[in-house]
C-alpha cells in the first residue's frame, strides 16, 4: 500500500493547525511539529505499519534544522513516495494582528528588545528568509482574509486531487483587498463592463445567469477570455513536463463579485476537461455567498 504524505509547513499564524484539523477530518493521521532531523524514519515507520495517509506539521520552531528539509524531500520521492507539499502564508500585517489579538508570542521574537511591535515584524521577516526555499517548492495558499471554514475547505480539495497531475486553481479575488499571494499568475479584468453599475445585477454574483448574460454579449469579455485561455493552454503542458504539481490563476476585479467570479466560472468549465481544476471565490466564499446570495458572515476571522 502506497502512503500518501501531506506535508504543511508556513508561517507561525497562518493556519497550520486548521490546516491538520482539516486533514484529520479527512481521515489522515497527523503530528504536529515534527523535527526534520525524525522525518525519512517517521516515514518509513508508517510504510511499514502500513499508513494510508499521514500528515506531517514543520515550522520554524524547528529553524536550525528546517534546511535538511528540501533534500528530504527529494530521496522520498526518489523512493517513490508521494508527497504533497503545502505553504500557508499570510501578509505581515496579517499576522500581526492575530499575534496581537491573541496574545500568543512568535517563537522567534527577541526577548530583549523593549519594543514589542518592532521585534514581533523583525520575528516574521526572519521566518520568511528561513522558510523561503520551502515556500519555493511548495503550492501557497493565502490564508490572510480567509475564514477557518473555508481554509479547511481548500485543504480538503487539494489532497482529493489526483496526485499524479498538475492541478489548476482558479481564484477570483478583489483588487481593492490585496493580490493573493498564492497566484502563480494574475489577470486584470477590471477594464471589462461592469455589472455592480446595473441597478439589476449589483446584489448578484458571476454565478447568475442575468450577469452571465450580460458580459456574454460583450466582445471585450470574450476576448479576454480568449486571451487566457490561450495563454495557459500553451504553457501547461510545459509546466506539467516540469513536474509542477498545482498552478493558481488568479482573476481580479474591482470587488471580486462580478467579472472575475464569472470568468472563473468559465475557465473552470473550460479546462477541466483535460486539467485537475478546482475553484476559488475569495470574497464570496469569505462571506458565505455560496448561492449568489449573501449570508452576511464576517470576513477575515482570526486564523491560528
């Protein structure tokens, strides 16, 4: 029996244990903080005992062997072991406010520094440059304006996917709330028509037919589409030879209501024909507009 191995790593504050609790969920045995130095053995223990599905937390509590990782990694998949390796990230600003609304210290702040802002945004910068080579091989995902629900709701759409191919991500996002910083690629599409100016189609979403309908007939919109779907259908085949295991496309609108979360729609639909594709709504899901019709939950709770 092959083991199938998630292994979550990021930033202290981005989400890790919702991350584990997600996986537990879905039926993975799952240790937390688990020193680089046990991780080839641990492996091997759980092959033997014949493990399915083992998830494995590492973050920067273990920072003075964190650079053993990445080789690693290569003799587990040298040795056939299929590992799925997953980054949660959040902007600075971000983690800031949750380390201050919890009251939690990072474990790399200085205790001799009199200024507790300074040494908590010295604390994160830090964590960056030692956990940049891993963030570089792994597939990110931008937890800074997400609910609990709906990070545990990407983990779980990740780890279904097929191991073995390159899966796609759409994400429709909201220029005026920040760029996700898991796109591996961004596009624009704020110059199309707009429906929020429609007094029919504001409340709506890129999920109704009547705003469907509306950017259907504009050639600009299609175009754009065009554009894209050009674009990706010649460069995926080659990211795919190099062994790319997700690419996330973001789509940005002003509000991330309209435009962006129609053409995700569609390109969804479009490539999961030949592609592994999931789908993102960052500003509907964050708010539990699941249905085109807001539930007006609070966006951006505290993630820890």
């Amino acid at each position: 029996m092959n083991t199938e191995i998630v292994l979550i790593t990021g930033m202290s504050g981005s989400g890790k244990s919702v991350a584990l609790h997600a996986l537990e969920d879905a039926g993975f045995y799952c240790v937390d903080n688990l020193p680089p130095e046990l991780l080839l053995t641990f492996v091997k223990l759980e092959q033997t005992q014949g493990a399915a599905k083992v998830a494995i937390a590492m973050d920067v509590r273990s920072a003075t062997s964190l650079p053993l990782v990445p080789q690693q990694l290569d003799t587990l998949r040298r040795n056939g072991v299929d590992i799925k390796l997953l980054f949660l990230d959040a902007a600075t600003d971000t983690l800031v406010r949750r380390y201050s609304e919890t009251r939690r210290k990072h474990p790399l702040s200085r205790s001799d520094l009199m200024d507790q802002q300074r040494a908590l945004f010295e604390a994160i910068e830090l964590e960056r440059e030692l956990l940049a080579d891993l963030r570089e091989q792994a597939h990110v995902i931008d937890t800074s304006i997400i609910r609990s629900s709906q990070l545990q709701g990407y983990i779980k759409g990740l780890v279904a996917s097929a191991s073995s191919q390159l899966t796609l991500v759409f994400e429709s996002f909201a220029f005026k709330r920040g760029i996700p910083l898991d796109a591996d690629y961004v596009f624009d599409v704020r110059m199309l028509p707009n429906p929020h100016y429609e007094a029919d189609l504001r409340p709506l979403t890129g999920r109704d037919e009547p705003v469907a309908q509306f950017l259907r007939q504009s050639r600009d919109v299609a175009q754009m589409f065009s554009h894209i779907e050009q674009f990706l259908s010649h460069w995926l085949e080659l990211l795919a030879r190099d062994h790319r295991s997700y690419v996330t496309v973001g789509i940005g609108c002003t509000g991330g209501q309209h435009r962006s979360v129609y053409l995700v729609e569609k390109l969804t639909a479009a490539f999961s024909q030949r592609w592994v594709t999931l789908k993102r709504h960052r500003e509907l899901d964050a708010r539990g507009d699941f249905n085109g019709q807001s539930r007006g939950l609070k966006s951006g709770s505290t993630i820890f």
